[in-house]
C-alpha cells in the first residue's frame, strides 16, 4: 500500500460512514477499513437468521411461523430520522438521499401516569391531550403559543423573557407547567436525556422544541421519518457517496495496529495484512482503539472508556402496540421521572409497512441505559406496554468514549451508540469529530426529503 491518504476511517458504522462520506464530498483522499465482511458494524440490520444465529446460535424456531428470511431487516440498534433535523440535512447535503427511500413513523407517544399518549406539538393539540387536565391545557397552550410565535429578531414575541439568560426552570414557571407536563416537553419533545437541561439557559431547549414542532409540521402523523429496508441502508449510502467522491473501501481487513511517530506521537498510519499504509489523521469507532479488550491501552495508552452500558431488547410481535391506534410504527418515549429512574426508557417500533418484517409482523425494540445489576428488570415498564411478545433478543453492551479530541495526535475517535430512539445524539457526534478534524464548524445546506405518506 503505497499510496498516502488525508484520513483513514476504521469501521463502516453510521458515524464513520457519514464522516466518510462529507469528507470525500470535502475533496479528502479517504480510505474505509472494516474488519468485517458487511457494512454497518454496530448500527446493521440483519435478517432472520442473522438474528437467531447472533443471539441463539440456532435457526428461527418453525414454530413461530415468521415468515419469509428475506422479509426482514431488524436494526441492532434501532434509530428514528427527525425530518427537520441535522441528519437529513446531511442527507440532502450530500444528496444520499437519491439511494434512499423514507417513510414517516406513524406516531410519537410519551408515557405518563401508567399509559401512553400521544405528544401534543401544538396549542391546540395541547387543548386536546389526555396528558393534562383542563386548567393544564390553558397553561401548556399559552406555553406552545409563545414557542409558535417567538422569534429571535422581533423582542415583541419574548414576553419579556431572555431564553439566553434566564433557565428552562424559569421558562415553565413563568407559563406554571406542572412537573408531568415537564417531563413530557422535556424528554419527548427537546429530546434531552436527563433533567440537567432544567438549570441551564432555556435557548437550546427551546430551539430543540422548534426543531421538533417544525418536523411535526412536515409530514403531519409525527415529527421522525425511517428509511425502508431498515437503517442498514444508511451506511452503505454514505459508503456509496464516498467511493463516488474517490473515497477506497476495503472490507474483511483485519487491523493490526495504528501506528505513532514515537518521537511526536502523531498518526502515521495502519497497519493490516503485514502492509502498512500511511495517512494525515485517522477516525475510528472504540473498538479498533482497545475497547473492550484486557489491555486496553493501544500503543501504551488508553485512548478510550467505558462510560455505561446500554441494554435493548428487540421484540417480535404480531400485533401494533396496544394504544397506538393500529400504528405501523411509534417511537414511545417513557420520562425517567415516571418510573423512578435517571434515564429515559425508549421504545421504538417498525413493522412489514417498512420492508423490515413479515406481514403482519412487528418489531419493538426498548432500551435505555443500565443503572443497576439486574438491567433485564430495568426495561420491564417498556416491555409491558407491548402486549404479548413472540420473541426477544437481549443485548447488553458498554458504552465507549474517547479519553481526548485527538488533536494533540491526529486520532479521533467516535463515541458508541447510546439509547436513545432517535439520531440527534448521533449526529451531535458527526459534528463534534468534523470540528476535531477540520478546525471549523459542519456547514450543511437545506431542502427538502421526499417520503412516503
């Protein structure tokens, strides 16, 4: 291998492949290792008996009558697509779209006193919500209305109120939100994952509740859009972008080390199959950075942590969720407050309207992040809301991030996967590692994704 390159990127999860893919549109000569044979990494979608054979070791039980092998593609980690968010501005930016198809996800529902209801993103849906009672309704109304009207430009639409300045606590006191009414705005609409946000200026909680309402308005039946044929589809997209923009994949390649300058400790390059090839910088997931591993330290130190663990159950129905109104699809997000923990519970739910299942076949996946030993108990309020379960499938995987920015050695690294239903938190990392990369800030362009109804 003798050619040298601007950046190497290890491993074809959707974090890399869409780093791989602005890069190559950037002009960077890119080359993308895997050491598996499949794109995807943690973020693949596999069928049937991909799935019984990564779980059980066995085929799928005949039993159970599933259907059709080829009918599936059930996301190991299951994310939806804000239609106004960073994400899809990345797709239009890049114009993957053009490799994609999108549907809308049926429904967005938050969990509180026991059930499930739908999210109010509107005032007046907010007067129609079982969430609240009456008096509730005027409160969380008024509430929407200013989020509706405010505009940065024009102080007549702020009330008064400096969402640079002044808390989100301040921001529900002055409209007098009840705590139920917060958590709902809070966790199902910014999206935020633990209540800190509370104690800190009320400007990026209300861009986050825009940005969803705005996504809400889009397409009507909830603010999230999903790809057919299941998020697999994402990183060979990106992966196809890249190698249109010159960027080199080569799959099934073992690494055996990243290489440093031992006198600067910059990157130098990668070494697999006994050829060693060199590069500027490298970008990489945790685990070609000794995560998971004894020895962690790569190269005499340890470039990554583990930070928790995430458990997720993907569970076969076949039936929607109750209370969904026969939705094909719902992402249900269960405040930590209403169950007594510290992190949100989160469901997300696709069925054969997306290609990713039978007909007739449902594919519910709750996860959130482990707070004590016996982390099978912690998910029982999202399994409970699902009805009768065929099958599951448990996973429990730690969550790894970088120990620096990598500037300081031309190294860096992506963060894994966290709970969440949704790919903000994904996309908050693209953005990070691009500034770490580039120096300067993503800058994206916008217009619009056409989706199915």
């Amino acid at each position: 291998m003798d050619e040298e390159y601007d950046v190497i990127v290890l491993g074809t999860g959707l974090t890399e492949c869409i780093l791989s893919g602005l890069l190559s549109v950037d002009g960077q000569k890119v080359l993308h290792m895997d050491r598996n044979d499949y794109y995807g990494g943690d973020s693949a979608s596999l069928n049937l008996t991909q799935l019984y054979q990564q779980f059980r070791g066995t085929p799928p039980p005949e039993a159970l009558q599933l259907g059709r092998d080829r009918d599936y593609a059930v996301d190991l980690i299951p994310k939806f697509i804000l239609s106004s968010g960073e994400l899809t501005r990345m797709l239009v930016h890049t114009d993957v779209i053009r490799y994609l198809e999108f549907k809308v996800i049926a429904g967005s529902y938050v969990y509180r006193d026991g059930k499930i209801s739908k999210v109010p993103s509107t005032e007046m849906e907010a007067v129609m919500s079982p969430l609240m009672g009456f008096f509730e309704k005027r409160r969380a109304k008024n509430f929407f209305q200013y989020l509706q009207n405010w505009k940065e430009a024009d102080p007549a639409t702020h009330q008064g109120f400096d969402v640079n300045k002044s808390t989100m606590k301040d921001l529900y006191a002055k409209f007098g939100l009840e705590a139920g009414t917060q958590d709902f705005v809070g966790h199902a609409m910014a999206l935020w994952l633990d209540d800190d946000y509370i104690t800190k200026p009320a400007r990026q909680t209300v861009d986050r509740i825009i940005l969803y309402t705005q996504s809400m308005a889009r397409y009507g039946k909830s603010p999230y859009i999903y790809p057919l044929y299941g998020l697999g589809e994402l990183p060979q997209a990106f992966a196809r972008l890249s190698a249109i923009y010159g960027g080199t994949y080569m799959l099934d390649k073992k690494i055996e080390s990243v290489n440093v300058d031992p006198e600067t400790g910059y990157f130098t390059g990668v070494t697999s199959g006994g050829e060693t090839v060199k590069a500027k910088k490298v970008i990489g997931d945790p685990s070609y950075f000794g995560a998971g591993k004894d020895d962690s330290a790569e190269g005499g130190k340890i470039r990554v942590i583990e930070t928790g663990k995430v458990i997720r159950a993907i569970c076969i129905l076949k039936h929607p969720i109750p209370g969904t109104d026969n939705a094909d699809s719902a992402q249900i997000i269960i405040p930590q407050n209403q169950v007594g923990r510290k992190n949100d519970i989160y469901i997300a739910a696709v069925s054969s309207a997306h290609n990713v299942a039978a007909p007739n076949v449902w594919i519910a996946i709750v996860s959130t992040i482990v707070e004590t030993s016996v982390p099978e108990r912690e998910i029982l309020p999202g399994l409970q809301l699902l009805g009768n379960v065929v099958d599951k499938f448990i996973s429990i995987t730690p969550l790894y991030a970088p120990t620096s920015p990598g500037t300081n050695d031309n190294i860096f690294i992506t963060k894994s996967y966290d709970a969440t239903s949704h790919f903000e938190t994904v996309v908050e990392d693209v953005s990070d590692v691009w500034q770490r990369v580039k120096g300067e800030k993503l800058v994206l362009k916008k217009r619009e994704v056409e989706v199915e109804a």
